[in-house]
C-alpha cells in the first residue's frame, strides 16, 4: 500500500525543513498543493526542497513546474481538466464518483478517490459513500492498487482502507494538524505520526 502526503494548502516558515526530514525518513510521494496561491511560492518552496528529492514530488495546478523542476508528475483536480501539451510523466486526477472511476483510470496513473472518510466535527467532510458502496466498488474491480483513499485518513481507518482494496492512503489534515505554524519549531510529533504511518501501509 502507497502512503501519500499532500501538503498543507497554505505555506508556512518551517515547511521546506520538515518536507526535506520527511523525504529523509522515506516519503516516496509528496503531493504539493496550495490552491489558488501565486506560482513564485510553489516555486520558492521547490528551491529550498533538495533537487533529489524533485521525483517524488506531483503538483497541483502550475504545471509549468513539472518540466522546470523536474518533478515526478501532475495531479488535475478537476474532471474537465486536460493534461497541458509538453507534459510528460506521471499523471493523476481526483475523482468523486465511483461510476467514473473506471474510465478515469484509463487516463491516469493512479486516482485519488475523494471523501472516504468523514472528518470529525466538520459537517462540510463527511464520507460520501457507505461502507456497502466501497465494498460493492472494490468487489467490481473500480477500487484497486491504483485508487487511494482520500478524506479524513487517520490511523484508525488506514486498516479499513487497505481491506477495501484501496492502493494507497492520503494523509493530509491528520499530519498536519501535529505542528503550529504559527508558533511551532518542534516537529516531532509530526515525524511520530508519519513513522507510525509508514508501519501500517508497509
């Protein structure tokens, strides 16, 4: 099973510092992803991110970047989004609907299905499908190695992902939400947490 760390959507100071001890530690895919932002910050970040470590990382939205950097891929997050002309390498996309999973996977590396699970205490992140739907999905072949389990990825359910016949997680929010960037400068936690995850998905 693939463990996938994407971003926070916002930059912050220590973000270089602990994206590079995290490739240290093994993360195979980072998914960088700050909607709406400006291209120099994406591009600030790249910089300060070790050049060996450029083919393991998929970026959202400035796709420019994926041939100036190097990168290992693009990511469309949007069903209508084509992949722009000159764009070689990896390609994946989001999808929210299990009846489009399997052709989205004609034109995909791999699929990131959206909103497995809900979010506690977020009414706008709930799960948008039953356990049932996920089985039926997996028992027909739409979920297999190539979809990953996106929302609301926590310790407790990387198991139940991995069951469903999913290929990998997406871990975002439960990483992230162990630093204050803000305040923070210690990120221990947050490595804890990470090594915990690479165990499970191992």
């Amino acid at each position: 099973m693939k463990l996938v760390i994407m971003t926070k959507s916002t930059f912050f100071v220590e973000e270089d510092n602990i994206l590079t001890t995290l490739f240290d530690e093994g993360m195979d895919k980072l998914h960088l992803y700050k909607p709406g932002s400006q291209l120099v910050f994406s591009e600030r970040l790249l910089s300060l991110i070790p050049e060996g470590y450029h083919d393991k990382i998929v970026v959202h939205e400035h796709y420019r970047l994926k041939n100036e950097y190097d990168l290992a891929g693009i990511h469309l997050n949007k069903l209508s989004e084509m992949v722009p002309n000159g764009i070689r390498g990896k390609i994946s996309r989001t999808c929210e609907d299990l009846n489009l999973l399997k052709e989205m996977k004609k034109n995909s590396n791999y699929v990131f299905l959206r909103r497995i699970f809900g979010c506690m205490g977020n009414a706008d992140k709930q799960s948008s499908f039953s356990v049932k739907e996920l089985e039926d999905a997996a028992y027909k072949g739409l979920i297999d190695k190539r979809v990953y389990a996106l929302g609301g990825i926590t310790l407790d359910n990387v198991r139940m992902a991995k069951e469903l016949g999913f290929g990998g997680v997406v871990v975002c929010s439960d990483l992230w939400n162990r630093f204050d960037i803000h305040h923070g400068a210690d990120f221990r936690d947050l490595l804890a947490l990470f090594r915990n995850y690479q165990k499970l998905v191992g």
